[in-house]
C-alpha cells in the first residue's frame, strides 16, 4: 500500500541524511558539544584566536527555557539555579528540561507550526492531529521516520490517519506539496525553479524542482464513504514522468521521472497503457498501481 510513495520516502531522507552528515563530516570525532562549536565557529567565520564568551548562568537558564519547553523559568525555579554551586547544573538544567512534559508539548506545538503553517484543519482535527504529534515527540520517534510517515500516510480510519493531514489539508496539489517537501524536507524554497533553472545558485535547478513534482504528482485524493460520512483517502496514481521546458528557453523539452534534488531519476518499470494498476482508478476506490506490489 503507497508503496512507490514509501520508496521516494525512503530515498528522500537518506539524501537529507547525507547532507546532513557531510556537514559534520570534519567534526564527527568530537565531543558532541565541541563539534557544535566548531559549526557554530565556522558559521560565524571566525577571525583564528577569536572566543565567543559564555552566556551567564542567569542568561542560560532563560535561552534554555525558552528554547526547551517554551516558556521562562519561575522565579524560584532561577533562584536554586542562580545558587547552586554544581558546575555540571547546565548540562542536568538541559536532560531535567528535555524529560518534562511540557518539553514534549512544546516541540509537538512548534511541528505543528512548522509542518502545516497554520493551515485551517479540514480532512482532520487539530486534537487528533495534535495527539499524534504528542504521541510522536513522546515516543522519540526519529525526525526522518515521522517525515515518511507524512509523505506515505494513506488516510485510512485508525491510529495513523491523522499522518495523512499534511497532504490532505494540502489538497494533495502536486506543485504545493513539491515546493513545500523542497521547503521542510530539504530546505530549499524552490519555488522559481518551477519554471526555469535559478540565476543566483547552481543549486536551484529546474529538473530538481519537477523531479519532486513527478513525485508529489503521483498522489491522488479518494473520497469514501466511511460509517454515512465522507472521508478523503490518499491514492496513487501509476506513471510519475514530466515532461517539461524552461521559460528561458522554448522549444527544448526535457523528462524526467521521480528525482531527488542533486540525484538521479528513479526508473519505475514501463507499463502496458491500460494493465498500470491491480485496482483501477474509479469513484470511491482507492487505486492501486501495479508497481506497489
């Protein structure tokens, strides 16, 4: 079931975790702590001999607050911590923040902002959608693991569904949901990339942006008939190539199939036209591809 999707998934977060690791790579035999500070140090580009000064205790306490469960420390809460002598209170400040439970409400809040940006609640609610997040954060389930649980939710009745609220409040619009998995999957707003390749980064190119169109574009939203009401469902739809050609330069098509940004185009096998799926298309069913077995 959504198994193609689960497949771009898959490759989708292996490239973020890539990424991720190459940008550590230098540091990744260092202390945790340490390694943040080089990045910080290399971010900041700073002159050789040049030291950031630490924070005070009173300064710390409050960043780390605000950072870590979203609110400031009382006043009696900075008093004991003002007053302990323990040199090691920052780091026990930090594993005490991350263990309370409005640590785990706090992170749930802000996916949710970050994730779905406000958007009105309308296949389904916030206190189901809210409940799977906190239920996420609370199992320290991994970033990239909730990420493809988003992207390969189906939507139907049970524990997962509220998964499904990121493409459904979405529309499940393909160039929508391309530009937001090039925005929060990758951090990339691609948006120009849409229609021509970008003219400030080498980064931005017009394939990677339709690559994840291809992707994005293979989703299709099922309505059904669920207990007398109608509930949206997530499909698939077989065949993912576009066709496409830059606004600068008419005349000069170009294909491509699911593309990762900076990867090469996932090649699905080559469908006889009417034998794509084990469940055609058709109201109030879910299709299901050939390719998904």
């Amino acid at each position: 079931m959504n198994t193609s999707r689960r497949v771009y998934a898959y490759l989708l977060f292996s490239a973020a975790l890539l990424t991720c690791l190459s940008q550590v790579a230098n540091v990744a035999a260092q202390s945790p702590a340490s390694s943040i500070r080089e990045l910080v140090n290399q971010h900041l580009a700073l002159p050789t001999g040049v030291t950031i000064p630490a924070c005070t205790d009173a300064e710390f306490l409050r960043r780390v607050s605000l950072d870590l469960i979203g609110m400031p420390p009382t006043a009696d809460e900075a008093r004991v911590f003002l007053a302990d002598p323990d040199t090691g209170k920052r780091e026990k400040l930090v594993d005490r923040l991350l263990a309370s439970p409005q640590h785990s409400r706090h992170l749930a809040a802000t996916l949710d902002v970050m994730l779905m940006e406000r958007r009105p609640n309308t296949h389904v609610s916030q206190d189901e959608w809210m409940a799977w997040l906190l239920g996420s954060v609370r199992a320290n389930k991994p970033w990239n693991a909730l990420l493809k649980e988003l992207l390969a939710a189906d939507g139907e009745p049970g524990a997962a569904r509220p998964a499904a609220r990121f493409l459904l409040d979405r529309g499940a619009e393909p160039n929508v949901i391309a530009r937001d998995i090039g925005r929060l999957y990758f951090g990339r707003d691609m948006q120009c990339a849409q229609c021509h390749d970008s003219p400030l980064t080498t980064e931005f190119l017009q394939k990677d942006y339709q690559g994840l169109l291809a992707v994005s574009s293979s989703i299709a939203v099922v309505v059904r008939k669920i207990e007398g009401k109608d509930v949206s469902l997530l499909a698939d739809r077989a065949g993912s190539d576009l066709t496409f050609e830059s606004v600068f330069v008419k005349g000069t098509a170009h294909r491509t199939g699911a593309r990762l940004p900076g990867g090469t185009t996932l090649r699905e096998p080559f469908l006889i036209p009417g034998q794509e799926y084990t469940v055609a298309p058709a109201d109030a069913v879910r299709s299901v591809p050939i390719s998904n077995r």
